[in-house]
RNA sequence: GCCGAAGUGGCGGAAUGGUAGACGCACAAGACUCAAAAUCUUGCGUAGGCAACUACAUGAGGGUUCGAGUCCCUCCUUCGGUACCA
C-alpha cells in the first residue's frame, strides 16, 4: 500500500469531519484522556513520545466508537533551560525558538496520525496561559502557601551563575567544570509541606500502579515520633535542646547528643563554646561540601564535640556530651537528635569512631558488634518503668510519660520539603511581585495580570547570580501597585514545574479570558479518567499538580479533589543493544525515520507490540518486519471476501473471541496481546481462505485504533460508505452452534492428552468416553481412587 | 541499607492455581521463479526414538496442592526508585 499517499488522504479527512472534536455538554458519557504535553524541543519527537502518547491514544480512539465524548488534547509545556541555552548559544529569541519547535513538532504529531483535539492546543508559555499560572501564584500568596526564605542554591564562582540540580551534577559547573559550591539567598518556597498529610491519605481511593504510589508515599515520607526537651547547661547558664526521635523507647540509652552544623545553638553561644575555633572549621569544611557529596553513603563519621556545653537527659539527669555532626541534617526535625548508640546504625558508628558509651535498653542482639535495631523483638532493659516492655508499647507509654512531665510530645514529620519555586532565569513566568521601598512586597493585583515576559536583548544570566531580566531596568523598574511610589519588579523566574502543574484545567476551557476555566466545563469535564506518563514524573510533576489541584479546591475554584483518577506509566523504549538510547551510544530510533520507511500504521502498531506496556523493552529493527507483513496479510486478506452476508458461521466464535479480548486488552493496556489476537485471527481467515465482508468491516474496526490509515482506506475499498472513526464499535453476536473445547485430560496429575467434547459435557460423560478412549483408557492400569473435574477446564484421574 | 518490579526457547514476549512457550522475530525445508526478493505452506524448548511416544524443562533449593511459571519460605541475580530522615 502506498502509505504515504493514504496516510495523508485519512488525516485530511479526519480533520475535515471534526471527528476528533469533544463537545463541552454533550450528552454522551464524557472520557478525558491525557498524556504529558511535551516540551518543543529542536530534535523534535522522540520514540519514548511515540510510546506514551499512542496508549491514549488506541482507548481514545476506541471509546468514540464505543458513544463516549471523548477528550483528548495536547499541547506544550514549553518554558524552561533548554530553550533559553539555544537562544544563548544560536543568539535566537526564545520566543521564536519555541515556535518553530511547536510548529515542527505539532507536524510530527500530525503525521503519527494521533487524533488529538487541536482546536485546545495549549502553550504555557503563551500570556494568555501564563496569565492564570500567576493568578494561581497570587492565589497562593494570599493564603500564606508561597513564602521567601533563605536557602542554598548551587553556584558557580566561575560562571558566577546560579544552577539548577540538573546543571550541577555531581557537584561540577555544566559549561566549565568547576566546582560548584552552595551559596546562601532569598529564594521563593511553596508551602506543599502543609498538604502533605493530604497527599498522603489521598492516594488510597486513587487507580494508580502500586509502584506510583509507593514511590509517592516515600517521597512525602511520614514518620511518627516525638519531640523531646534536653537541658542543656552552658557553665552556670541553662537553655533547651529540642530533639526529634522516632524511638522514644530508648531514651535511656542515650549517651551523647548530635546537632547538625548549622543549628542556631552554635551561634548564640558561640563565646562560650571553648573550641569554637575548631567547631568553626567544621562548619566551614561542611558547608563546602555539595549535596551531593553530603548525601553520599557509609561516609566514615565526623564530627566535633563541643567543650563547655553539655546535655542533660531529662528522664534520669544524667550529664551527656553534645557533638556536632554533618550526619545531621538541619532541615528534618528539629536538626539535634538524641543519639542511642545501641540501637541505631549511625549512631553505633560514631560511638565507636569517637569512643563513646554504648547502653543497651533492650535486650536481645549483640552490641559489641552492631547495633540492634529490630522494633518487633525484645523487651525493655535498663529503662525504669519501661522495663520489660516491647518496643512499641514502652514508646506509647514514653510519650505519654513526656507529654505528663511536660517534657516532649508525640510528633509527626514529613521528609518532602517545600517547594523551592523560582530560578535566576529569563524564559520563565515573572513573578507577579514587586518590591516597594515604601510597602516592602507587594502582589501585583489581579486586574494587572499578566505581567508580560519582556523581550531582551541578552539572554545570559547576569553577574551575582541574577536573572537576566535584572538587566531590563525599563521592565525591572515600575511604580507600586499600593502607593505609586518607586518599586522594582522580582526578577527571579517561576520553574518549569509551574505551567505543568494545571495544565489539564487550562485544556478544559482553553480561551476563557475571566477565570483559568469555568465552573460548568470543570464540572462536566473533570477530573481526568485516565493519565499516562512517564515514571520519571511520580514525584515531582504529578505530586506537585495534585497539591496544587487541592489548594484550587479548597478555594473555590475547581470542584474535585484529586486531578488524576487513575494513572499508567509507559516503559522506556531502549536502544537496540538493550541500552537506553542516548546519542553518546548511537543507538538512537527516530520515529520520522521509522514513519518515512514504514509508515505510521507500522510505527504506532510495533511500539505497541513490542512488549508489555509497562516494561521496558529494545528496540528491533527485524521485529518491526513482523508488523509490517502482518498489515500486507490484512491488505490481502481482502482477496479472500466473498459475498457471503453476515458472518459465516465458521468464524463466528473467532470473532466474538477477537471482539472481546480486543476490547478488553485495550481498556486494560494489554495492547500487545491485544494484537496478536488480530494477528491469529488474519492466519485463521488464511487458512479458511474466505471472509465476508461484515466479518471483515468488524476485524477493521477492532484494527482502527492501532492502524487507523489502513483499517479506513480498506473498510472503503469493500465498499462501506460510513468511516470506521464515525462508526460503532462492534459487539459480539449470538453464537448458537454447538461449541466445542478442548478438555485436558490428567492422570496423576500428569498431562496425557486433550479430550475434543461439547461444552459443559458432564463428568460420567467425559469418565466413559475416558474409558472408550483408545490411548488415555490404557492409563486407568488400577483402581480410580479419585477424580477431580472441574467443568471446561479439566479432569485429573487418581489411579 | 531500605522500598518496588522482574528472572520463561536462539531473541521480543504469552499464560483468572488447570494443555507452559500464544503472537511475532530469527532459522530450516518445500511451493512459485531462469534466478533472487516478495509471497504462500510446513517445521522449530532439550534429550532419546523412523514414529507413536517417553523423560526432563519457567533463576536455585524447599513447601502447600489432585495439579505450581503462578501461592508460601530461604537464597541468588538483574533493573528501577530512594537514601546518614534520627
């Protein structure tokens, strides 16, 4: 078949007719799909696109067949650092960069025949969109959700540039290699940390992969403890050291104390910490070291112990040293721990570095050569009115104990931090902030929205770490929104992650210049039925956008909850050598290749094919073949019809079969069984050599969503006026002919041979036609002691 | 370390506790052809046998069951995520 010319023929009509259309209000049941909008980059698509989009895809296109009104739209997410590094490099606007990646792109899209709906085509980085993303921003502000604080950010002394974590790998400057060190500013945070007990509780009612939402739970990362008061003593004076443990069992068998290298503690007592001279050296060599060699593993432990300051364990006052330690990290609990050597791994480790005691409080294990730290076994030692307890009782009753002293309280802490939420770059949404020197921070009002990206000359980012729109005073500088004095705009850049984190809503109600998206669509619309992407995206993007969904239902604004109902991840498509692709190993596919030698029937068949869904799996460029041949054999099957009417009575099992596995594979994302079921059936139609032409309309029809250009151009070529894609799905007929299975046949729980009798044959039937059996009746060699005979499926003989 | 997923022919991969290897690739033989390609037909886990058939076989070892790729226990390997989280 001449794919490139019928190709073309279909997409022209398809866009003609409309039939891609989802109509707000319509009576049908409504479907939104959704994939991940990509960002336009200059490569173009990418066969990872080609994977997660053709999913979506073959349900979308099936579910119109089937009466639903169905959504499925794209668009492009489109600020963000690669855009503007090409702009530096090649001295091309960003602006115009990204419309010609959008406009090559959306060509691409169009040739793999996807039946998106682009009359909502969405650009995050079009004012009109963005506009609403600092609406959503100012919304935040205003409900104390976005605040500024200080924070370490990796900078380049070099460069002296601000980088991104992506810039900064492995501790080493992007474009010159030199070390990165962390660098103290005033940067924007999201308060997510406030929806994390929601994020959290939420994910049970949602449909989403086991993996999705363990990976989800881990990032939020609850953990129930306590708070604990220590005094400590400082010569004469007294203060309070606030710890947070998790195990306030053991909290007699704390031996020394640890506090993270940045807590306050040091500074406010810092004339009379004796060795303050060497506890600022480890201060100095800590803050040096990038995250990333912070969070490396089995780091040998180091730290200093303070002189002149000690600890008192508030149960048995007892005096205790305190050490600082870069182990200790000051942004999770209080950045001081109380350390139990005998019962925690790390803490064991810099006992044994440093010489400390070792105090077991519960029995069981063997401290002279680890740590024990099983919760589920042992009973309570050396630990007062604790003892003989277990674990989880003695730390329900510790902290009551605390809480009756007033000396601590039960305490529950999230390992996700908030949000860090702005970049020192151009090609970003602004800020709709100004800094008044009169008013201090001011929100730009809503009536003012958006405050436009300015053009610029210069794209670079700007010495001190700035954003290069700091280089714009005609932008930068501007009268304040509450008193009209001077002001200066925030100069600073919102992520990447901003314009993704709605984007669904916007798709909803794409033009509406009143609101982000209006009450009655969200309502019809909402929330999405079925989201696919990327695994790479559980943590970030798709927590992210459920925080920022909530906060929106919380004020008013959007009528359900959770954005996502259900959620499937495609796997990496992997270069041919098993390897992923990467241009380094030169084993990448690109999907306009594959479409210009194939055709996109072939490409959207195999990627599908390939393997299960969800898994990883190689390329090949042989199997590909494989799906190539099979479309020839459905060309020429057409040979084959005859002008039976209806459905011979031959085919009619094998096609209800194809029927429902079809329909179900595909709801199921089970497309490459899906397949293969329309593959036996082709060999079946060569064997019979005959076919009718309703027969072959409804195998089309199951063929459509994956190979949509062929399954039209053949359902014309015999004859049908009516389109497949403005057709119905077809169903399966009443089959009234005697069917036949196959009924293994068992002895002694051996396989001996398959039985051919009539459905729902009975068990004397099939024991007598056992016993009649030529062959299986020489296995009865004794006495039946037993027959287990399940109808249909099986019979095990016991001899 | 912790969490998750997975180990099945030469390869990609199928199998609600019930015929292991569907479907496809590769390979081989035959048909068509002057020939090749394409196409069509057949074969294709391993061992033995002309064959019917028999034995063995789903990472390793145990167990539950009439029956285990599938469930349970122990272990090995690979991949993904995550990490001095107190």
């Amino acid at each position: 078949m001449d794919f490139e010319r019928v190709e073309k023929k279909w997409q022209e009509i398809w866009e003609k007719e409309e039939v891609f259309k989802s109509k707000d209000f319509d009576k049908k049941p409504k479907f939104m799909g959704l994939v991940e909008f990509p960002y336009p980059s200059g490569v173009g698509l990418h066969i990872g696109h080609i994977k997660a989009y053709s999913s979506l895809e073959v349900v979308s296109r099936m579910k119109r067949l089937q009466g639903y009104n169905v959504m499925f739209p794209i668009g492009w997410d489109a600020f963000g650092l690669p855009t503007e590094n090409f702009a530096i490099k090649n001295n091309i606007a960003p602006r115009i960069a990204t419309d010609n990646n959008i406009k090559n792109m959306k060509a691409q899209l169009k040739r793999v025949g996807y039946s998106f709906d682009w009359a909502r085509e969405i650009d995050t980085t079009d004012e009109k969109f963005y506009h609403w993303t600092q609406w959503i921003f100012c919304q935040l502000y205003k409900k104390g959700l976005a605040y500024k604080s200080k924070a370490l950010v990796n900078y380049c002394p070099v460069c002296d540039v601000i980088l991104s974590n992506e810039e900064s790998q492995g501790g080493e400057c992007d474009r010159c290699h030199s070390q990165v060190v962390q660098k103290e500013k005033e940067v924007w945070f999201l308060k997510i940390r406030d929806y994390a007990e929601r994020l959290l509780s939420g994910l049970d009612k949602l449909d989403f992969p086991a993996r999705v939402k363990e990976e989800q739970r881990h990032w939020i990362g609850k953990s129930t403890g306590a708070e604990v008061n220590f005094k400590v003593k400082i010569g004469s004076q007294e203060d309070t050291l606030r710890i947070y443990t998790t195990r306030a069992d053991t909290l007699f068998g704390v031996t020394f104390m640890v506090i993270a290298p940045e807590h306050p503690i040091l500074e406010k007592y810092a004339d009379k910490i004796k060795n303050i001279n060497e506890v600022k050296d480890y201060q100095a060599k800590a803050k040096q070291k990038s995250e990333f060699d912070r969070v490396q593993v089995n780091k040998d432990k180091t730290g200093v112990k303070l002189d002149g300051i000690v600890a008192i364990n508030p149960l048995n006052n007892k005096e205790v040293p305190i050490f600082i330690a870069d182990y200790v990290m000051m942004g999770y609990g209080t950045g001081a721990i109380m350390a139990v050597p005998a019962h925690d791994t790390r803490d064991y480790d810099f006992a044994k570095k440093f010489n400390l005691p070792i105090i077991p409080v519960i029995e069981g294990g063997d401290i002279s050569k680890e740590a024990f730290t099983d919760i589920n076994e042992g009973k309570m030692i050396n630990s007062e009115f604790l003892n003989g307890l277990g674990v989880k009782d003695a730390i329900a009753k510790m902290i009551e104990h605390l809480a009756k002293e007033n000396i601590g309280e039960a305490k529950t802490n999230y390992q996700m931090k908030d949000w860090a939420f702005n970049r020192q770059r151009y090609w970003g949404e602004p800020f709709p902030i100004v800094y008044c020197e009169k008013c201090g921070t001011v929100l730009v009002p809503e009536d003012q929205l958006p405050v436009k990206l300015p053009e610029v000359k210069d794209f670079k980012p700007s010495k001190n770490g700035e954003s290069p729109l700091a280089q714009v005073p005609e932008w930068v500088n501007c009268t304040c929104p509450k008193c009209g004095g001077k002001a200066k705009r925030e100069t600073d850049t919102m992520p990447q992650w901003a314009g993704s984190s709605w984007y669904y809503l916007r798709y909803m109600d794409p033009n509406n210049d009143k609101e982000l998206a209006s009450q009655d669509k969200l309502k019809y619309w909402g929330p999405i039925d079925w989201y696919n992407g990327g695994m790479e995206h559980v943590t970030r993007h798709l927590i992210y956008s459920r925080f920022w969904n909530m906060f929106l239902y919380d004020i008013g604004v959007v009528p359900f909850e959770e954005p996502y109902s259900k959620r499937t991840t495609q796997g990496l498509v992997l270069g041919e050598d098993g390897n992923k692709m990467s241009k380094s190993l030169g084993n990448v596919v690109d999907p306009m290749e594959i479409i210009n030698n194939f055709g996109a029937d072939v490409l959207r068949l195999y990627i599908l094919f390939m393997a299960e869904y969800e898994s990883a799996a190689p390329w090949s460029s042989a199997n590909i073949n494989g799906c190539k041949r099979f479309l020839d054999r459905v060309e020429r099957m057409v040979d084959f019809i005859d002008d039976h009417k209806g459905v011979h009575a031959e085919h009619i099992t094998e096609l209800n079969s194809i029927i429902e596995k079809v329909s179900n594979d595909i709801a199921a994302l089970k497309f490459n069984t899906g397949i293969s079921a329309l593959m036996t059936f082709v060999n079946t139609i060569y064997q019979d050599k005959f076919i009718s032409r309703e027969e072959m309309t409804d195998f089309l029809k199951l063929l459509y969503p994956f190979a949509p250009h062929i399954a039209e151009e053949l359902n014309e070529q015999i004859g049908n006026k009516e389109y497949i894609s403005k057709s119905n799905w077809p169903t399966v007929r009443v089959d009234n002919s005697v069917k036949y299975i196959n009924l293994p046949v068992q002895f002694n729980g051996k396989m001996r041979d398959v039985l051919k009798v009539e459905e729902n044959t009975p068990q004397d039937k099939v024991l007598e036609l056992i016993k009649n059996h030529e062959k299986l009746s020489g296995y009865i060699t004794g006495e039946i002691k037993k027959v287990i005979f399940v109808p249909n499926k099986i019979v095990n003989i016991i001899v």
